[in-house]
C-alpha cells in the first residue's frame, strides 16, 4: 500500500494529505472544477479534475473517482467526511476496484445507514433507543396515529439521513401536519430517499458521543467521549472533549455501551456512537457515524494520537495492541467551527473571496483549515472555514484558550461567526455546562443578538 487517493475536499482532505504524507504515502487530490485551485490540489503529490462544479458529478460520482484510482495506480481510498463517506455502494465499488476503502465494511455501512435498521438491531440486543414508531411512516395519516401513541413533542427523522439534516420537532398535530411533507422532501434532495420515521423528543437533553477505533482482528478501543450539544438547526457549531459536568458513572456507562455497540455490529475502523443524555441521566443511542468527525481533532488533543494516521494503519491490517486502561485522557480541548456566515443577519451564508487571513497560533491552539488568503469560498459546498482547537490542562484554560485565539483571528473578504463563538465561550450558561441540544437556538442566539442590537445602539 503506497497511495491514497482522497475522496474529498477542503479542510478534511488538507488533514488528511498532511497525515498521509506523515507516513511516506503518496496522495492523489481529485476535485471538481471550482476546486482547481484549491488547497489540496495545491499540496497533494498528484490532482485530478473529476467534473464539474455539482457535487452529484464530481464528489459523489464514484465512477469519475474510481477512474482518477486507477488512473494514478491509487491502492486506497480515503472518503473523508460527507459525500460518499458513509456510501455503502461506494465502499462495495472500491472493494470491485480492487482499492481498499479507508472505513467500515459495506455491510455494516448499510446498517447503520438505515436508521430503522440501526435502531431495530440496537433493541434487538438491548440496548437503550429512544422510543419511536415500529417502521418508516408513509404519510400524514400514518404519523397522526403514531403520534397518538408516542405523544408530543416528537421528532420527524429521515430514514437515510445523517449530518443534522432531515430532521424536525414538532409540538403539536398541526406542526406535524405542516412539516412532514418539508421534512420528505428535506431527506429526498439531500440522501436520496425521503422515507421518515417518529421519534420521541427529550426536552433539554445533551449530545454526547464516543469515538470509536476497531481493528479487522476483533479489537475495539474507545478513545473518551465529547460533547456536541451547542448546536443549530442540528448542525454542530462547538464541540468538546471530554463531556464535562457529567457524572463518572454514567461516562462509564456510555463509554462501554459504545464499546458494545461496535462489537454487536461488527464496526471496523474509526466511528462515533451518538447518544442522547437526559436530565435524569438516562441515556439512548442515537446513531452510529460510520466515517471519521469533523470534530475528531478534540479528541487527538487530549489522547496525543493522530486518528487519520490510525484509520489508515487499521485499514492496512495493523493490530491495535495497547489495552484500554492505558489510553488516558489529558487535560481538555475545545472546537469552534468557523463558517462563512453572518449571524446577525439570521446567519447568512456570506462566499467570496478571502482578501486576506490572520490565524493564532501559541501553545495548546491548533487550526485546521482547507484556505489561504486568495482563495474563494464557494456558495456550492459547505461553509466552514476552519477549525479552530484549544487544549488546556482543564476546561477553564481551554475556553480561554480558545477566546484569546479567537480575538487574534482575522479573516477580511468575508462575514464569519468568530465573534457569535467568542460569545459562546463566555455565556455563564457554557461555562457552568448548563447547555443542551436546542439551547443556542432558545437562550443563546436571543440573548446574543439583543446584545448586538445593544452594542449598535451605543455606536449610534
């Protein structure tokens, strides 16, 4: 094994190339043609156009990157996040290839794909699922009747989905009447497959996940957990690790949940187990993530380990050799996704051209990012611009960490939301951990914008 081809874009594929380059594999970067210029292009051994602009003919074309394998005698594939990332039909068509799939087998990708199948497989083998309908739910009628049996509020979820989208909560009969359809066409347009199903809402609950890592030898690691609860519209905006303000035993117990989890399916590779923490400490599986997170950095942060460098020596056949209770944890890291996006303007997706790029830099700050002054973001992919990561000897110095790093960043051409995660960072509620799944959305963005009505009135 000597080449890697990267199924990406952006950030995730810069992180990746760098990793592969780390080991002495050489890598080929495919793009599409707005990428041309683009980062990895840039920093890859070997790049090559695989369409045009739209994603369905460039990065979701996996005959196009197929092609660019062979092409350039690539012997693994490595999908990143998002696009083809957790396609079983893509990891079967790289194993047809001949190209080892830097990820899961197919058919465990096909599992957990399937929400449905995921989740009857979990009580099947008693694990903890939050309660929902028996099956998909075909149309209005079908939801009002599961919705009498589930109760409200409830959530609409697509069947196939993943990454935030294709979701709702409703709170009544006539939201539910209202969204279903919106919610169809949601998941039709973004997997493909518009099938939904019901969901049992817990007010106030936490999202906390566990990374994975599982060898081809019967082996599996957890590497801690994090949380993800500072969301918007489901889309993750700040992450942690580890989850704080959360009883030992009950980490414990998800922790070796997770573990179990990956084992009763069989998971290879690296993968998240998503679960949802209630106020009383119960907790409910949610979803496993068959690919590698966008926020996996907080985790090597405090486990000192390159977790792109793991997935492909596991891909390679490696043995995992060090046993569970000598993986510790050190200190605490935090992870604030910068976007293209103006929050104060209902965050509106603000593409162009980034004039010019200051990052911090310091001990315990790291940056991931697929951009540099002069390049372009585009209004056709997804809006992040960076991570930023600080990691500390505790929560307290990484959230200031983070702060101080934040203020030092510059990015002009743009709007972004580096001021909204300064905010974050230092809103009482954050810092004491009294945060969960819809706070941002509830407390934090009113509060926020009546303090940048405030501040505008005083300019005034």
């Amino acid at each position: 094994m000597s080449t890697v081809l990267v199924a990406n874009r952006g950030e995730i594929a810069v992180r990746i190339i760098r990793t592969c380059k780390k080991l002495g594999l050489k890598t080929v970067a495919v793009f599409s043609e707005n990428d041309e210029n683009g980062m990895p292009a840039r920093l890859a051994d070997v790049s090559v156009c695989i369409g045009p602009r739209q994603a369905d003919k460039s990065y979701l074309n996996i005959d196009s990157i197929l092609a660019a394998a062979k092409a350039f005698k690539a012997d693994m594939i490595h999908p990143g996040v998002g696009f083809l990332s957790e396609n079983d039909a893509f990891a079967e068509a790289c194993a047809e290839a001949g190209v080892r799939f830097i990820g899961p087998d197919p058919e465990t990708m096909r599992l957990l794909g399937d929400k449905q199948t995921a989740r009857r497989t979990m009580i099947e083998n008693g694990f903890p699922v939050v309660p929902g309908s028996d099956g998909t739910v075909a149309s209005v009628k079908d939801a009002l009747a599961g919705a009498r049996e589930i109760g409200f509020p409830l959530m609409i979820k697509a069947a196939k989905g993943g990454g935030g989208k294709g979701i709702r909560v409703v709170s009544d009969a006539a939201a539910l009447e209202k969204e279903f359809a919106l919610v169809r066409r949601e998941a039709e347009l973004a997997f493909g497959d518009g099938s939904v199903y019901l969901e049992t809402y817990l007010p106030e609950a936490r999202h906390i996940e566990v990374q994975i890592l599982a060898d081809m030898h019967g082996n599996v690691l957890h590497l801690g957990t994090r949380e993800c609860s500072l969301q918007r519209k489901n889309q993750k905006l700040l992450e942690e690790a580890p989850a704080a303000n959360v009883e030992p035993s009950i980490l414990a117990a998800i922790q070796q949940t997770a573990v179990d989890i990956a084992r009763c399916v069989g998971y290879k590779n690296a993968g998240t187990v998503e679960f949802l923490l209630a106020p009383d400490g119960r907790f409910f599986f949610m979803e496993m993530t068959a690919r590698i997170q966008v926020e996996h950095p907080v985790t090597e942060s405090i486990y000192g380990l390159d977790l792109v460098k793991a997935q492909i020596q596991v891909a390679m056949g490696h043995h995992l050799t060090v046993p569970q209770e000598q993986i510790v944890p050190h200190g605490h890291a935090i992870e604030c996704r910068i976007n293209a996006e103006d929050p104060a303007e209902n965050f509106r997706p603000s593409p162009g051209l980034i004039r010019s790029m200051t990052l911090p830099g310091g001990n315990g700050v790291r940056i991931d990012t697929g951009y540099a002054a002069g390049d372009e973001i585009s209004p056709f992919y997804d809006s992040m611009v960076l991570k930023l990561i600080g990691t500390g000897d505790d929560r307290d110095e990484a959230i200031r960490l983070c702060e101080s790093a934040l203020s030092e960043l510059s990015i002009e051409g743009i709007s972004h939301n580096a001021a909204f995660a300064r905010a974050m960072l230092a809103d009482p509620d954050f810092q004491s951990g009294r945060v969960h799944t819809r706070w941002i959305e509830q407390v934090f963005i009113p509060r926020y914008l009546r303090g940048q009505q405030g501040i505008c009135s005083v300019r005034k």
